[in-house]
C-alpha cells in the first residue's frame, strides 16, 4: 500500500446535494464535519434540478393526517408508515428551517408560502418557487454551508465505506484524477441520492449513478424494495440526446392536459376522476400504455399542452420549463410539448430507522439513498421535503455518535488498490459498458415487467459484471469504478424485481395476475444485503 | 447522425507548459449540444478529456465553457461543425475544467434568524430575478474589471443584493459589497450577456447597492463632485470654451428637400468638451436632408448620476429632456453619444423614438462620401453595443467611408460607470489593454461612437481616436475636392 491523504473526522457526509448538506449542516453543531461529494457542493445532486415542489402541510384547512393518507396510498401502502409520519410531520419544520435559512418561496398575499395542486394529493400543499424550487433549496443550503464549520471537499468520490470490525470508520475515496485517501469518522452519512442513470432515459444528473447503494451493499448493509423505481411521465422525446430531460410536474399542477397522437384528453380513459393530476405511476403507464398502442406521436411520445393556459401564467410559474423549450426551438406558449416517461427516482434503497441509522453501525443514510418512506410509487414534492426531513435526522442522529476507533483497515486500502490495479488488464471499455447496461435496463427492466425479460436483463448484467473493466488514466478510474457500481445496482433492481411477484405501484409485471388490492397484499418489503435477499410477507395468502 | 470536427483547448499543469489545441471528427445525434459532442469526444477518442457536467439541463452551473470565444452552457448549447471550446478564463484544473469552487466560497451569506417570518409578494418579486443565478461563473470569467482589479466579481455583486433585499438579512451589505468592489464595475454589461439566466446584474445589483451608498453618504467624492456640478450647472462636464448649444441654432435645415426631421439630444461630452464631433455630425445631418430640431434647454441625460447612484435629481432631468422634445412635437430623437442614448432608451420612458446617429442614417439613407485612403479599426462602445444592441450599423458605414476596416474584438475601455472618475487606475488599466488591441491590428486610426471612449482610449493609443461623423465628414470633403479638381 502506497502512502495516501488520510484526514478524520467526527461526521463524514458523502453526497453534497440537498439531503447531504442539510444532515452537514446538522452534524457539524455536534463535531468536525466533512462533506465530500463528486460534484462540486450543490451542483450534483437532483435536488437543485427539482423543479415542481415541496410538500408541507401548512394551512389550518389541511391536515397532517391527510398528507399521510395521500403518501401511504400513493405508495401503495408498501411505505415504512413509521418513516412516511416522520415525513409528513417534519416537513412543515423542515421549511420553516430553510426560511428562516433565507429561502425564498413565492409567497400568497398573506405572506405565507403559495402552494399549488401535485398529483394524488386532496390538498394543493405544494410549496413552490416558480419551476426552479429545488435549485432555491440548494442556494440557500449553500449559503448556509458556506458560512458554516463544515469542511467541504469538492469532487472527490467514495469509492468504498471502511470498516472496522462491524462498523462503519470512514470510506476510502478518490479524487477526480484516480488518486486514493481516506477519510475516517465516528459516523457516516450516505447521502448520494438516487440511480437513474442506469437507464437509457433519465432525468437524473450524470452523477445519478447510484454508488450509495452500492457502497453500503458491498459494507454488508440491507436494502429493500430496490424494484421500486419511478418513472416521470413527462420527460423530454426530443432532441435525442436531451431524452428524458424532466417536465415537471408543475406543467400538469398549473392545469397542463396530455392529448395522445389523436387529439384525445387520454387519461380520461385510465383515472378519469383525477386525470392529468392522478400520481406518477399511473400517468407514466397511461403514456406508455398510448404509445404501446399505436396512439403515439412518430418519435413515441404524447403531447402536454399549455397552449390553453394564459401566456403570463406560463411566464410565471413556469419560466424554466418555457426558457428551456424556446432552447430546444419551441414555444410551449402556442405549441405542445412532446412527452415520454423517464426514469426518474428510486424509492427503494437503504433500511433506515426513523433516526435514519442502516442495519450496519456507524452508517446513516438520507434522502433518497434510503428507502421505505416513499413506498411504491412517491407523490411529486415529497422528495424535497425528504431530503430536508430526513437530512436533519441523520446529521443530528451521526453527531450524537460516540467517539469510534476511527480505523481504517489498511488491507481494505490495499484491496481497493489492487481492483483498481487490475483496471489496467481490463477489456471492456467504462463507457461501452454503461451503454449496454442503460440500454438492457430500460428495455427489459422498466415501465412494464415480466420475469422472462427480468432473467434475460440479470443474464446480461452479470455478464457485464463479469466482464473485467479497462482504464487507462487516473480519471477513468473513477469512470470503471462508478460503472460497476451501476452494474451492482442494476443488479439489485432486477433481483428486487423478480422477487416482487405482484405489481404494485410503480413495479409492475405483467406476468402476475392481481389477486388482491394493494392494501392487503401479504408483500411487505423486498430485502438485499450479501448475506441474504427475499420478500417479507406479511399475512396468509387470500 | 451528423458529423463534425470541431477543436477542443487541452491543458494539463501537471504535464504542459501551455494549453494545446486539437482536433476532433465525431458523429453526433441531430440536436446535439455542445456536451453531448465533447462526451462522444471521450468516449471515442480520448477518455481522459477532463469535462465538468451534472444537471445536463442548464440548472446547476457546471458546465460552461468558451464556445467561438464566449461563454456558454455546455449542455444548453447546439454544437456547431468547425467550432472551438475553450474553458472558461478562469484557473485551469484540466482542458475544460476549471477552478470556480474558490469564488463561491467567498459569495455573501445570510445569517439564519430566529424566527421563520415568510416574505410578502412583493419582497420575493423584487429578491427573484437576482435568484435565478447557477453559479456557473460565466459573468466573473469575462468580466474586464476582473482583469485590471481584485473585484469580487458581477456575481459577487448580485448576491450582495440579494441579501440587501431580504427584509431578514441583519448585515452591512453596502460595506461589504464597497469593500468587495461596488465602484470597480463600469456597468459594460458584458455579464448580462453572457449569463444564461440574463439576470440584470449591473441594473438591479451593482446599481442598486451605488444607491444605498449614497444613501449612506458613501458614495466617492469624485462622484459626489459630478452631482454637484449637475445640480448647478445641469451639466456633467465643465464648459471649456463655446459650447455646442451656443453654437447652433435651435432648427438646421438640411441643404436639398427634407426627407426626414429628427430632434437632437447632444449630451454633456458633445456639448461641452469635445464639440467638433457633434458640428461634424450636423454637417452630415445636413447634406443627407435630415432636418434637425436641437431644444437649447435639454439637460445631462443623468446616466453619470444613474451609473453610479446618485438618483435623487434623476427624475427632474428626465423630465426637462422629455418635454424639450414633447413640447415641439418631436417623435424620433437622435443621440450621438452610446451613453445618452443607452440612458434614454432603457432608463426613460419616452414618448418618443430614440435613435443612434448610424441607426438614423441607414433608416433615412445616405450619401456614399469618398474612400479615405486609411486603414481603421472599430471600438465597440459598450453602451451601443450591448446597451443598444448596435453592432452592425457602424461597422456597414465605416466600412465605406475608409479603404480598409480590420475587426477588434470588443472589450470594455475602462471608462464608463463613473470608473474613469471614481477608480482612474482601473480606468487606465483597462485602456491600457484597449491600447493595446489597437496596436495589434496594425489599424492606422481607431473609430468610435462615443466620447467617453473616445477621451479615454486617446490617453491610451498614440493613434487617433476618430467620431464616424467626422471621419464620414472627412469623407464628404475629399469627395468634393476630387470634384473641384476635375
């Protein structure tokens, strides 16, 4: 083993986006704090490219107990429920945190936060800053983190969570140009969001690779319901290489209607008490389901149309989505926007208490890394709140740790050199590799399921997975290790999703008659750690 | 599929003395941005190609690099065959990735206050349009005060007011911002350009917090010295000798049939220190049958008060121009200085049309005048330019009034937004570096539309500093002459 950059710490903190900074920004009023990310603070996560809301119950006319209600059903009660009250009850705090932070909300005449209606939801609770609301959270986390004590290391990436004896000490990280340190702490913090990159369309950031769950897998930590995989409705169709780009939700929320090829108001026909505003999985599959049959536009889409809407409407409450479109030369002012489902977040990801400890001690996870509060299928606006919720949690709950050996295993060092050595003997190239693995993920683990195409899809990923990985440089190193990542964790969703025999919010498969309402499915939650994997049941078959 | 070739700027410190350029052929998808064209880049030819991105949909900031020499978002951004990308002008990491951590480390904060007190509507309408910025540095990496001095930086500026807007902010933010280089800026507008969130941040930043200085009674005696003289005189410049408007009757009949009538704002500099440009010009008004109504009661357009903050006496000047011109029923307006007219289009709120002298004569036509045996090159005036959006119409009559034009790219001279008063070694930096642009096109004499950069390159370039009124009025001489020998 080489001599490499080790530093310590009370609290590390890995993943620099909403959730990250938020448990940074707690933990560091209990100990020295470092947050490393592979972006640069702010910039990676999805949370600065959140564009529709927050959910808090903020108006007497509201209640608590409905936002719960409309989170438990919208994830077809697969929700941890003690997570999804944690969420629902917090989440008005947690706003209030980032006002009195600076945030700044669009307000009503009364000088409350303004909310507007989101998909499956009895209340328009909302919050809202125009279409850019998550890049307005993170400005104002970053100033916050700016001013704080927490010690911020841009670009740098975990490659893998040390481990002394059963707990967690700190990981073992890369810079940007393949070079290897260490970082040991008391506690650490997952926080590294989500994996939509592992599909051919994404809304995801390119750092949306899914390394978190990886990492806290290969530490020997559970993961559950990992098939659970959400995807928008609306994500760009065109150009090619903009595919899946995200429309927000808002666009349906400020009275938006999707039209199939035909002309036809289509949801109609699938939730025609809710329509456009029914939740994501049940908009998602009425798309898919369009286009299937043949009532798509040429490129495989549907139209969203706000061309009924008042032009200054759109200016004001949709000025993102309007300036991103006249980009890509249309005026969603007079003309449709061509529409398509895009993978879009994981509900699944690391079991997590309410006070967001895993199963492995030392390690915290956050945001959506974690799983279980969002259940099936998450409503828009609650991931924000999540990100604030249960960032809190976890920084308040690693920075009550006590003092741990802060130990890292020198032949775990050595372990990560000597994978990384054999980079140099590999075959296949990192970014061959993530095409293949984006392209079979998306055709044979996406919208519709079946256990053929599942088994098919698992087939070629081990193959992948066994294929050994080429690099060259210092940077494409990090390139072959976030790819076997992603082939990891594309692992995880096909065996979660073979595991699942039912469909269930946004998992479903074809291939499984329903033979119960969601509600009282005997399925509880699908669970993944190297030691063992299975469903939970939890009643007799009906 | 298309294919392209474009070339990419590659650079690494640990390894170059200096950045390379090199080549690239790739086939892209139709639509592809910049981005997608730099990943096809490392996926097919070179993996090690350092590139920054995330949000891929213009969002976070990471990506901006230097399309054909301006800023731009990567992922935002058609790619184009033959272009060139370089980073952006800031510290160099590796090729496209450059250091911009260290600059936002140093960005105002808010201090979190006790209570969650929620903003009203109109609070937040005022704190958005400063909101909007990605932190993508584009503006900072351009910005030419940022060349000559230790300015924090457009951005900087932004978010400083941001935070004076937010009824919860509890700091001294005209100090801090002072201190940070609120009178390093010449308002050139080069940031708004090149943001990709457009946001205003000479006009509702850097402007507004020169307000609250002087407020504050903070505001440079050098500035104070010209509101003063303002306030007495009406004027901005002290009279040397004659000055314009004592020249000129209040009608100039043109010399053939009238083919069009215009007013005349003349503006400080013109009417009191350097007033042949503007007899030049009325002679040019003359010959092209424009008819030309100059009100001798028009006062200081209040762009030096504007620029630097001084507001309170703004309105009562604006109002006196106004009406000099509504009372004789005028309905377009000529200016021959970028700064006036800059002021009197976006500041005033006229009931007449405001026009730069070369937007008047391309509208009423013109006389071609002689080729001038010279060669000239055109500094932009950056409150035509961007302040206008004029950019063609002088360089299309310029290019006809000498033998040869050589383009320069445009940088701000260092004179405008009360720096050449308030910061004169900034201001002389910076025509230093204009001084020397002129020097590399080997240009004979340097032309200009106003007279600030016209005073201030000339202390800069030991070449002669040219109005185009005069220069087409030299035009018109020679060609009578060459008559007057046949």
């Amino acid at each position: 083993m080489g001599a490499i950059e080790k530093e310590e710490c009370h609290v590390l903190v890995i993943g620099s986006g909403g959730a990250g900074i938020r448990a940074a920004l707690e933990a560091a009023q209990y100990g020295e704090t470092i947050l490393i990310g592979k972006t640069i603070a702010g910039k990676g996560g999805c949370t600065v490219m959140a564009e529709g809301g927050y959910n808090a119950v903020l108006r007497t006319d509201d209640t608590l107990s409905g936002h719960l209600e409309d989170t438990l059903k919208g994830g077809a009660y697969l929700n941890d429920p003690v997570l999804a009250e944690v969420l629902v009850n917090e989440a008005p705090d947690r706003i209030n945190d980032l006002l009195r932070f600076g945030a700044v909300f669009d307000a009503d005449t009364t000088c409350t936060i303004a909310q507007r209606p989101f998909g499956g939801q009895r209340y328009p609770r909302t919050c809202y800053a125009g279409d850019r609301t998550g890049h307005e959270i993170v400005m104002t986390l970053l100033e916050r983190l700016r001013s704080s004590d927490v010690v911020i290391r841009n670009e740098v990436a975990a490659l893998e969570l040390a481990k002394d004896g059963d707990h967690v000490s700190g990981a073992i990280t890369s810079t940007r140009d393949g070079e290897i340190g260490a970082i040991a702490a008391d506690a650490v913090i997952l926080a590294t969001g989500g994996a939509g990159q592992i599909y051919d369309i994404s809304t995801n950031s390119t750092a949306g690779t899914g390394d978190g769950y990886a990492l806290g897998y290969r530490a020997g930590a559970e993961l559950i319901d990992m098939e659970m995989v959400q995807f928008h409705p609306t994500g760009a169709v065109h150009p090619y290489d903009a595919r899946g780009r995200l429309i927000t939700e808002a666009v349906r929320g400020e009275g938006g209607i999707l039209k199939n090829a035909l002309g036809e108001r289509f949801m109609a026909r699938y939730d025609p008490e809710r329509m456009e505003l029914s939740t994501r999985d049940v908009v998602a599959r009425s798309i898919a389901t369009e286009v299937l049959e043949g009532r798509g536009t040429e490129r495989g889409g549907v139209w969203l149309d706000v061309t009924h809407l008042p032009a200054e409407q759109i200016e004001e409450r949709l000025p993102l989505m309007l300036e991103q479109f006249l980009k890509f030369g249309v005026d969603i002012r007079t003309r449709p926007m061509e529409v398509a489902p895009t993978a879009h977040h994981m509900m699944g990801g690391l079991r997590i208490r309410p006070d967001c400890r895993t199963t492995l001690p030392g390690l915290f996870a956050c945001g959506e890394v974690a799983g279980g509060v969002h259940g099936a299928n998450r409503l828009g606006g609650n991931a924000l709140a999540e990100t604030q919720v249960f960032g809190r949690r976890a920084g308040e709950a690693a920075g009550r740790s006590e003092k741990e050996s802060r130990r890292i295993d020198p032949d775990q060092i050595e372990a990560v050199e000597g994978r990384i050595a054999a980079y140099a003997e590999g075959s296949l190239r990192p970014s061959e590799a993530v095409a293949r693995l984006k392209r079979v993920m998306w055709d044979g683990a996406g919208i519709y399921r079946d256990a053929a195409s599942l088994t098919t899809t698992r087939e070629v990923v081990l193959d992948l997975l066994s294929t050994p990985l080429f690099a060259a440089s210092g940077p494409e190193i990090l390139d072959a290790w976030t790819a076997g990542n992603m082939m990891l964790v594309a692992g995880m969703i096909l065996d979660g999703a073979l595991l699942r025999e039912e469909s269930r919010g946004a998992h479903v498969r074809r291939d499984c008659a329903v033979r119960w309402e969601v509600s009282a499915s005997p399925y509880g939650h699908t669970f993944i750690s190297p030691s063992s994997r299975g469903i939970e049941v939890l009643r007799r078959f009906p | 599929m298309k294919e392209m070739t474009f070339t990419i700027q590659r650079f690494d410190p640990a390894k170059e003395s200096a950045p390379h350029r090199e080549s690239y052929t790739v086939s892209v998808n139709d639509g592809a941005r910049v981005l997608d064209a730099l990943e096809v880049v490392r996926r097919d030819h070179d993996p090690s190609l350092a590139i920054r991105s995330c949000c891929r949909a213009g969002q976070c900031g990471s990506c901006a690099v230097r399309m054909n020499g301006s800023p731009v978002l990567a992922c935002m951004e058609e790619a184009a065959d033959g272009m060139i990308i370089e980073p952006l002008e800031l510290p160099v990491i590796r090729d496209l990735v450059t250091d911009i951590a260290p600059v936002l480390q140093r960005l105002a904060t808010i201090l979190p206050s006790e209570v969650a007190a929620g903003l009203s509507r109109e609070e937040v309408e005022l704190i958005k349009p400063l909101r909007e910025c990605i932190e993508c540095l584009s503006c900072v990496s351009v910005c030419p005060a940022l060349k000559v001095t230790d300015f924090a930086g457009p951005t900087a500026m932004r978010q400083e007011m941001r935070c004076a807007l937010d009824p919860r902010d509890t700091q001294d933010r005209i100090t801090e911002a002072i201190e940070k280089g609120l009178f390093a800026c010449t308002t050139c507008h080069r940031c708004v350009e090149v943001c990709p969130k457009e946001i205003e941040i000479p006009g509702k930043a850097i402007e507004k917090l020169r307000e609250r200085a002087n407020r504050a009674g903070l505001t440079l005696p050098r500035h104070r010295a010209v509101a003063e003289l303002i306030e007495r005189t009406g004027r901005s410049v002290e009279r040397s000798a004659a000055t314009f408007l004592e020249q000129v009757p209040e009608v100039i009949e043109p010399d053939g049939p009238v083919k069009m009538t215009i007013g005349f704002f003349v503006g400080c500099m013109f009417n009191g220190r350097v007033t042949k440009p503007a007899l030049d010009a009325m002679e040019v008004m003359k010959r092209n049958g424009i008819r030309v109504v100059i009100p001798h009661e028009q006062v200081c357009c209040g762009s030096p008060l504007i620029r630097t903050g001084q507001t309170a006496i703004v309105s009562e000047l604006k109002r006196k121009n106004i009406e000099a011109f509504t009372s004789r029923g005028i309905d377009t307006v000529m200016t021959i200085c970028a700064g006036c007219g800059a002021t009197l289009k976006k500041d005033y709120d006229t009931p007449f049309t405001v026009m730069d002298i070369t937007e008047i004569l391309l509208k009423a036509g013109y006389e071609l005048p002689a080729k001038l045996p010279i060669t000239a090159t055109y500094h932009d005036p950056c409150h035509l330019l961007r302040g206008q959006g004029i950019a063609d119409p002088p360089r299309k009559i310029l290019e006809q009034v000498v033998e040869r034009y050589i383009p320069m790219p445009a940088q701000c001279c260092g004179a405008g937004g009360g720096v050449r008063s308030g910061q004169p070694e900034e201001a002389a930096a910076l025509g230093k570096l204009r001084g020397e642009a002129i020097a590399a096109t080997g240009a004979d004499i340097v032309v200009t539309i106003c007279p600030f950069c016209e005073f201030h390159i000339q202390e800069q370039t030991d070449k002669p500093v040219k109005n185009l009124a005069s220069l087409m009025l030299e035009g018109y001489k020679k060609k009578d002459q060459a008559k007057g020998g046949d």
